[in-house]
C-alpha cells in the first residue's frame, strides 16, 4: 500500500512543478496567454485527479485513497478561482463514469469532488487563495471527503482507520508538495531580483547599459520597422556638481530619471541611463519625425520645471538638456552606429547653443 501511495504523490508533485514552472510570472521563460492560464491549469488538473484516481489505492471495495481533492486545491492556488471549478468537475465526472457501471459510491464520490471544486471556486473570488492561506482550503476538502468515507465505511462496516489512512497521507501530499512551491516561489523571486539588478542601474531605477543593447538588439533582429534612438545629457552639469556637491548631483539624475519615465509610457518605449548624465530613450515602430517630436516634448518639459535642492528645498536648480536623434535604418544598421548617430547629433545639438533637439539626418555634410 505504502509503495502504491507513493506513486500516487509522485503523480501529484509531478503535476504541480509542471503547472507551476511554465505560469509563474517571475521569469522570462512563462507560458503566453495569460488570460487563458486559469482554464489552462484547471484542465489539467482535472487531467492530473483522472490519472491520480487511476493509480489510486483501494481500502475496500467502495473505498480508494489519492490526491484527487489535494490537486483541486493545489489548482486554486495556481490559476485562480477558475481552476479548481474546472478540475472539480472534470474529476468529478470521471470518478462517476470510470466503471462500467455507475454506482452509489462512484456517484457520491464524484459529486463531492465537484462540489469541492465548485465551493472552493467561488470562495476564491472573495478570498483569493494564497501560498499563506490554502491551508484553509485543505482543511475543508478533507474534512468534506473524510466525512463521505465515514458515511461509506458506517454502510459497509469497514475498518474506521481507514479515515486516518486518508488524512495522514492528505496531510503529507498537500504540505509537502505546498513547501516544494513555496521554495520555488522563492527561488524564482530572487532569480528575478537578480536578474533585475543586472540590468537595472543603481541609482535611477531605470535600464542601463546591458539592457538598452539588448532591446536594441531585439529591435534590429526581430523587426523590420523603423524606430528611433533619442540620446538626452543634461547641458553643463559639471557646473552643478560644482556649485551644489555631487549628492544633489545624484538627487538631480535620479529625479530627472523619474521625470523621463513619466514622460515616455510603457507604450511608447524605454529609457535607460548609459552612464554620468547621459540618458537614452528607444521608441520601437517610431520614423524619425516621432523621435524628434517626443524629444522636443522632453526638452521642453525639463526646462520649464526646476529641481528642488534637498538641502534647501527654497532654492531649486533649472537644468536644460541638449537631445540628439538617429533612426533605423536610416542612420545605422547596428547599435554601435545608431548610438554613434545620436551621439554626433546630441553634440551637435550642444554646439548650436545647447536647449535643443537635433536630429543624425539633418547634420551638414
């Protein structure tokens, strides 16, 4: 018995890394469609119960042990309220037809399956269930299914610890398969938060310069329309690290860091910081005429609003910022000629008086 419960937990922690890893949201390598996981999870889930009930374990003729309401609550946890009413009723449907004829205690074992799945559903939409609090969730399907075999051992006066059997092997499936989750959950976070420090820079939030030539990477490979590359440095900042000290330096970078991703949506783009005072801002589907107008948005928005000094917050500092302007394909076919390309167009911006926007295209030959 104890081997053939073995394999039953196998089933069940199979199911559950397989139904974790691809629709956890922590990585970059998780399932699309997001709308469709819940429904996703909760088909299989009932999958998994069908084959869990498969390799069940058989106390009597009436009675068999598996993991069939562990996996329904294992589905809430991973794909939402759907999910567990999904699974409840496709197990509970296939506990009441897996013999060649329906009996009492198939039918009573089935409804109680997809009553579980369909109460434990419902209450998720108030009380949507969590790593923290599944336990609850447990403690009801357990109770439920151990006071149906109670029901079914007082008719057939089979031995009453087969109960305990049921919720000893109950309880060891569900908090251990709820501890390997929860550890992965964990790993998977700090995987993230590595990941994020890797590409994040330190002290404005925002992509650095790992990131940017990734995206710009993507941007040239994986598509065939034109975007363009906005490269912004704010104009004799030197100046202000001298008069005011290099901490409201740093203060001055990251509020303007702050400013720039109110100033271009998600939508629109990414901004990233490239190192000391330079910033880029990379507009994918974007021909030139829409880089040179959100970089006449940003120059102008940057000089009317000064920045407050902390250690006066009376006296604040307006800085102004030249912009230059490339797009692909035009002005390079790689990310070292289109950064080039902006570069020379930034510095030409700065020589004709700086306060300005300037574009690869329009330079003198």
């Amino acid at each position: 018995m104890l081997f053939d419960l073995l394999i039953n937990f196998c089933i069940l922690f199979t199911f559950a890394v397989l139904s974790y890893w691809p629709f956890q949201d922590t990585v970059r390598s998780n399932f699309p469609f997001l709308k469709a996981h819940p429904y996703i999870i909760g088909i299989m889930s009932g999958l998994a119960g069908f084959i869990l009930m498969e390799s069940s374990v058989d106390l009597s003729d009436t009675i068999m042990v598996d993991a069939r309401h562990v996996v329904i609550v294992i589905a809430g946890i991973l794909g939402g309220p759907i999910a567990p009413i999904i699974s409840g009723l496709i197990i509970g449907l296939a506990r009441i037809f897996m013999t060649d004829a329906v009996t009492i205690p198939g039918l009573l074992g089935g409804l109680n399956v997809s009553v579980l799945g369909i109460v434990i559903g419902l209450f998720s939409f108030k009380y949507p269930m969590t790593f923290k609090n599944a336990h609850r969730y447990f403690y009801y399907a357990t109770a439920q299914t151990a006071v149906l075999i109670a029901i079914l051992i007082h008719q057939t006066t089979t031995n009453y610890l087969h109960i305990v059997y049921f919720i000893l092997y109950s309880a060891f499936s569900f908090f251990t398969v709820l501890f390997i989750l929860i550890e992965l959950n964990g790993h998977f976070k700090k995987f993230r938060h590595t990941e994020l420090l890797a590409e994040t820079d330190y002290l404005t939030g925002l992509y650095n310069n790992r990131k940017f030539e990734q995206l710009t990477h993507s941007y040239i490979t994986d598509s065939t329309k034109p975007f363009s590359m906005i490269s912004i440095d704010i104009d004799h900042f030197k100046k202000v690290n001298d008069l005011y000290g290099h901490p409201i330096g740093d203060e001055i970078l990251k509020e303007l860091g702050a400013r720039l991703k109110n100033l271009v949506s998600s939508r629109e783009g990414y901004v990233t910081r490239n190192g000391g005072e330079q910033f880029v801002v990379l507009l994918p589907n974007s021909p030139p005429a829409m880089g040179l107008d959100l970089g006449e948005r940003i120059r102008s928005s940057i000089a009317r609003s000064p920045f407050p000094v902390s250690d006066n917050q009376q006296e604040q500092v307006t800085i102004t910022v030249s912009i230059g302007v490339s797009s692909y394909p035009d002005n390079g076919m790689t990310i070292q000629e289109l950064y080039s390309a902006a570069d020379t167009a930034m510095y030409e911006a700065k020589a004709i008086g700086r306060n300005r926007v300037f574009h690869y295209t329009n330079r003198k030959a």
